[in-house]
C-alpha cells in the first residue's frame, strides 16, 4: 500500500516537472524566434538593401526629390528645363546606401548637393548667356538663394531627419550589443530543456517528446492568434511616416514580418501536431504490446499452476 501510494506521489511530481518544462519551452521557443527575426531582418543590411529594391525606394526618392524641385521653379522665373537632370539614378542609390552604411555600421553620410549644386549653376549660367542677360549682384544673389532651397530640398529627402537616423542609428548598436550577449542564451536553454524531459521520463521517452510537441504547438498557436490580433487592429496599409517612400518600405517590412512569423505559426502546429500524432500511436502501440505481453505472462503462469495442482492430484489418487 505505501509503495504504491510513493508511485502515485512520483508520477504526481514527474506530471508538474514536465507541465513546468513544457511551459518554459514555450518562452525559449518563442525568444529563439524573436532573436532569428532580428538577426535575419533588422539587424541584416543585405536584407534591408533588399527592401529597398523590392519596393523601389530609390526610384521613390527620386520622385520626390523632383517634386520637391518644382515647387522653387515656378517662384524662380527659370525656365522648368533647369532642375531636370540635376541627379542620375546612381546618385540617389548612392546616396541612400550612404544613409544605411551610417545606420549599420556608423560611416559617415555622405549625399550629393555639392554635385547638384555644381550642375545647377552651370545650367543656369548657361541660360544666362542664351538669353544674352548680365549677372548682377542681386541675380547673383537670386541664384544663390535658389540653388541653396533646391539643394537643401535635395538633402531633406534624401536624409528626412538628422534627428531620426541618428536615434536609430543609437539603437541599431544597443540592438546589436544586446543580441551578442543574448544570442546563444535560448538555444542552450532549450537544449538543457529537451534533455531533462528526455531524463525524467527515460522510462518513456515519447512522453516526454509528446510534452515538447505540445510546447510546439503551443507556440505556434500563439504566433498565429499575435498575427491576427496585428492584422484586424492595425491598418498596416495606411502607415503614415515622414515620406511617402519611408512609409511604403516600413510597410513592407511589417507585413513581411507578419508573414513570416505566421510561417512559423504554421510550421510549428503542424511539428506539434504530427509529434503528437505520432507519440501517441507509439505509446499506445508500446502500452498494448507490454499489456498483451503481461497477459500472455499471466496465462502462462495460471496455466502452470493448473498444471501443478493436477500433477499434485493425480500423484495423490494413485497413492490411495
């Protein structure tokens, strides 16, 4: 009776160890996740150059820039002709992959006003002199103050914010800084994790696999429900920043992030599911066999005993 009262108290306390483990390898689960999207998207260049692409930044900027232009032209006098073609395509690549060096790895930004500058008061000059006109100190001046607006038009842009990048830049190095501490954290407590569900249900090994597919699926719930809870309360689509550009490539990279931690969701419940599917036709398969073998046991030693009492039987009835 108290031994089998122990077993109970045993097979109590091993339940809460595994139900304990599994709720931790949720959260190591989920920060394992959180720590891949960071390092594969925000703390990844390439994968940000990427974007900027894919959603025709540059191209974007661009448009921009050229309305932006258009607005001094029409105060100026100047014919519309002198603000095109002050920049090329490979200015404006170049110049925003000075802006995301600076972000990544702290280069100083480097943007072409000088150059547009440059171009622009020849243009000008040469307009000058087809139209046969002197240049005075007051159209000096005029020129001066109109190629300072489309320059600084030209810079504003480009950068939006000396402000704003700066900040990001600040916590690009606290992200990074962090995520080299923290890296390896996860993936060495989910490993410890696993192996103590392997040890204390060594004697059943699948249930302690079918804990860690339950945590699998568990966590791929719960990616899923975040995924929706995000899409019904937040318009991803009418995201409003600084430019119309910026807003569109943030945009991008949230539903891209949406969509790849709904991978996730999906990959996870269908590992957990299918660990559990299969942990439970093994153990069932396991606990028949052991129980048509306890029985098979059982028989045969009833059968013995059947047996013996017979013999027993017979050797009495000859002896009387």
């Amino acid at each position: 009776m108290l031994k089998e009262r122990n077993k109970t108290k045993m097979k109590i306390a091993k339940t809460i160890l595994n139900v304990i483990l599994s709720f931790l390898l949720i959260f190591i689960i989920l920060s394992m996740i959180v720590l891949n999207l960071v390092s594969t998207k925000i703390l990844d260049k390439n994968y940000m150059l990427s974007k900027l692409k894919e959603t025709e930044f540059y191209l974007q900027i661009s448009r921009e820039v050229q309305s932006g232009f258009e607005k001094y032209i029409y105060q100026s006098g100047l014919p519309e002709d002198i603000i095109n073609d002050l920049y090329t395509e490979e200015m404006i690549t170049s110049d925003v992959n000075s802006i995301i060096d600076y972000i990544y790895e702290g280069k100083e930004i480097t943007t072409s006003e000088d150059k547009i500058k440059e171009t622009l008061d020849t243009k000008i000059n040469q307009y000058l002199q087809s139209e046969g006109r002197t240049k005075t100190n007051q159209i000096q001046d005029n020129i001066t103050k109109f190629e300072d607006f489309i320059t600084t038009e030209y810079k504003n842009n480009i950068k939006v914010s000396d402000t704003v990048f700066e900040k990001v830049q600040k916590g690009m190095e606290k992200i990074l800084s962090i995520y080299q501490k923290i890296k390896l954290i996860p993936l060495i407590a989910f490993i410890i994790i696993i192996i103590l569900l392997l040890i204390i249900n060594r004697k059943d090994i699948f249930l302690g696999i079918n804990f860690a597919s339950i945590s699998l699926l568990s966590v791929g719930v719960l990616l899923k429900l975040a995924e929706q809870v995000v899409y019904k309360h937040v318009d991803l689509d009418n995201i409003v920043l600084l430019t119309t550009s910026l807003s569109n490539l943030i945009i991008n990279m949230a539903k891209d992030l949406l969509y790849t931690i709904a991978d996730y969701g999906i990959w996870l419940i269908a590992g957990g599911i299918t660990g559990i599917i299969i942990c439970s036709i093994i153990r069932n398969t396991t606990t028949k066999e052991k129980k048509d073998k306890k029985e098979t046991t059982e028989d045969k030693a009833k059968t013995k005993k059947t047996k013996q009492k017979q013999t027993k039987k017979e050797e009495q009835n000859n002896k009387n």
